[in-house]
C-alpha cells in the first residue's frame, strides 16, 4: 500500500484526493489541515451570500468520507510536525495549501489604519477563525483597488442591506456591523482600461440589483468592445436614481501612488494615464489585487508559489492549485489540474513501506496535538447549521477552541 499525505483541504487538495483515488486503487491519503475544518476557499473565501457557488463544498466532503481517506484537522505543518518528519511516514507529500497571503501594492501609506487586504477582509466577513475583527466605524467613502469579481464581492457585501443576506451564512454580528455603516460611496479603481478588466458578467450584473445603490462608470465612452462584461459595464454607466444611498463608482486607468493620511487612512492618491495625480477619499481601503502562498515548514516560496516543474516540488513532494501556480482560475479549474497530477504521481510514486498513518498518529499523539477528524468536523458542521437562525443557512464557529469543542475534544486520526 502507497501513502500519501495531502497538506492542505480546500478544493485543490481535496479533488486531487478524489482523482488519486480513481488513479492508483492502492493508496492510502491523509489529509492535513491546519484548521479543525476543510473546505478552504469554498468556506472561507466564496461570498456569503453565494450558496450556489458553496455548493460544491458537498462534493469535496463525501470525498473526505471515502474509504482510504483520514481526515487530520487543527494539524500544522510546521510546527506540529515538520515537513521531513511527514516525508519519513510517506511515500509522498502533496503540497495543497493554497495562497494566504495579501500582495501589497508597494505605496507610501499602505499600512495605515484603514487599509485592508481582500483577505483579510474577506476573512473577516467569512469568519475566518484567523481573522481579525474590522472595526471601522464612520465609513463614508470606500476605495477597493482591483478588476477582478473579489473586488465586486467587497463592493457588493458594502453595499447590501440587511434583508439583502437573507439565505447566507453572513454572521450576525458581522452583518450589524457592515449594514450600521454609513457608507456613501464606493469606488472601484483599476489600473485596467474597462475592456481589460477580470470581472465576470454575472458578478457584475449584482451590483445593479442592489436597493439601496447606483452605479457609474467614470469614462463610459471608454468601455471598448462587444461581448457580455463590456454590455453590463454600459448598463452600469446609464443614468439612474440620483437619491440612492449608495454611489458604486467605476475608475478604469488608475494607478495607486499612495494612502494618504494622519494617523489613518484618508484617501488613495492615484495617477492616471497622462501622469496627474488625483486623490479620492476613502476612510476604508481594500486592496485586490491576488494573493502569495507562505513557507510550509522548511520549504520555501518563491515570487508567491513553490518551484516546481509541472506540479513537482522535489522527490516525493509535489503542488496542486494556487501554491503551484498562483491566484489564477475558478474552483473548477482544480479539477482539471488534479487530474493531471493525479495521473503523474500515480505512475512516479513509490511504495517505500512507510507507515502512514500510524506514523503520523504517534508523532502528533507525542506531540499532544489536538486532532479533530472527519467526525469531529461533521459535528461542527451540523452544529453550525442547526445553530442559524430561519434568515441565514449557517452561523460558523469563529475560533478554533469552540470548534474543538464541538468537535467534541481532541482525538487521534480516524480509525
């Protein structure tokens, strides 16, 4: 029997688990998340208020219950047990643990009070145990830096009012706090001309839905081309309701200079196209502009993803999704690469008569680590949803303790 350890349970993880199964029927995968939760981005980076997208997160559960597969949670790598220690148990190690990090812009300013990463934002708004509280009060004018549908989704949760996170899994408290907001505005900056722009036609549709809001886009003589993005970007330059409470302003061709500021987060200084320097209010900034993957014990990023040639780290150790290739594609885009991948490692990985997880449940029992496995995680799961009240689908744990708690206690792998 081949064993191989998977670091990392969002979806680029877990559909190479599901892959590698259909691939080599002699393998046994351990799965490693440092949270006592899997699902990643589907759990904590999708939108709340996007259920059909969190969807999937069904599918990349059954694949956690599947025969020949253990569920480790609240497992760093790194610290509750190093990268060579794991490759001692393992025939293989795939590394799948994403991109975490915010890229910064590079600006004079851009650490002031009132400037967030998307991450870090969104992890706020998703309850990201990890995740700091937002605590900015009198936002009045918002600048999120971006042309990706991250951007819109910031813009969006901004926007919205209460009654509009009906069917979400938005947090009470976090909704109290974005809809107690006197928000007047929001501009969207892109250093894009508007036919560049990533967003979707979909995302974008959103936006002109929104009660209480207005949208404009600041050159609309310069949205070039045909197609469905460039039609809903004109449907969002025509002129509406002037009285609405919110303005949701578009600005392609703008390039941050620097936050300005006393003490905090003043306004976003920008240059345009012919060298002027232009500055927009903003008492909150939000930057979206991708993400870079950390360290995994030993192992180091370069420029953002692990070296790799193909997936291929180094012997035995391999990369999946955005720690392999960066912040780019959809969710099922990992699909794709995990089949591939799959396919390389069922054919290059050896059986070495390693242990697996036996190995692992007495360095980590050792190490008194609190593991919660794939039965702890489902009573987390029908906790939170039994817990939501009749407007919201979930209301998630937002710390690890009460995770392990509902977990009920720590255990050792699965048997």
């Amino acid at each position: 029997m081949r064993h191989i350890a998977v670091i990392g349970a969002g979806p680029s993880g877990l559909y190479l688990v599901d892959q590698l199964l259909r691939a080599a029927p002699d393998v046994e995968i351990d799965v490693l998340e440092r949270l006592p939760t899997p699902l990643g981005l589907v759990r904590y980076g999708v939108a709340p208020d996007h259920q059909s997208t969190k969807g999937v997160g069904r599918l990349l559960d059954r694949i956690l219950s599947r025969e020949r597969v253990r569920f480790w949670g609240n497992v760093t790598v790194g610290s509750d047990i190093d990268l060579e220690v794991l490759l001692e148990h393992y025939d293989t190690v795939v590394l799948a643990t994403g991109a975490s990090r915010d890229r910064r812009l590079g600006i004079p300013g851009e650490h002031l009070p009132g400037v967030y990463g998307s991450g870090e934002f969104i992890g706020w708004y998703n309850s990201h145990p990890d995740a700091e509280s937002v605590r900015q009060l009198g936002v009045r004018n918002a600048v999120i830096v971006g042309a990706g549908n991250v951007a819109i989704d910031v813009a969006r949760m901004l926007a919205k009012t209460g009654e509009e996170f009906d069917g979400s899994d938005l947090a009470p408290e976090v909704e109290a706090h974005l809809t107690a907001l006197p928000v007047e505005r929001i501009t969207i900056v892109a250093r894009s001309a508007a036919a560049e722009a990533r967003f979707t036609q979909l995302e974008l549709a959103e936006l002109g839905a929104i009660a209480r809001a207005r949208t404009s886009v600041a050159d609309p003589d310069g949205i070039a081309g045909e197609g469905p993005v460039a039609d809903t970007l004109r449907k969002l330059a025509a002129p509406q309701d002037a009285d609405a409470q919110v303005a949701i302003d578009f600005r392609f061709g703008l390039t941050p200079a620097a936050v300005l500021g006393e003490g905090r987060a003043e306004a976003l200084q920008v240059r345009d196209r012919a060298g002027k320097l232009i500055e927009i209010p903003a008492d909150l900034i939000v930057t979206c502009i991708g993400y870079q993957s950390t360290d995994c014990s030993t192992l180091a990023v370069e420029d953002g993803t692990f070296p790799n040639e193909g997936g291929k780290v180094s012997d035995r150790v391999y990369a999946v999704g955005w720690c392999k290739r960066g912040p780019s594609g959809t969710i099922p885009t990992n699909r794709t690469e995990a089949s591939e991948l799959a396919q390389r490692i069922a054919k290059e990985a050896l059986e070495g008569g390693r242990q697996g997880a036996e190995g692992l449940r007495h360095v980590l029992s050792n190490a008194g680590t609190q593991v919660v496995d794939y039965g702890g995680w489902r009573r987390i799961d029908e906790h939170e949803v039994a817990r939501a009240t009749e407007r919201r689908v979930r209301h998630k744990h937002a710390d690890v303790k009460g995770m392990i708690k509902t977990a009920g206690g720590a255990t050792i792998g699965k048997p």
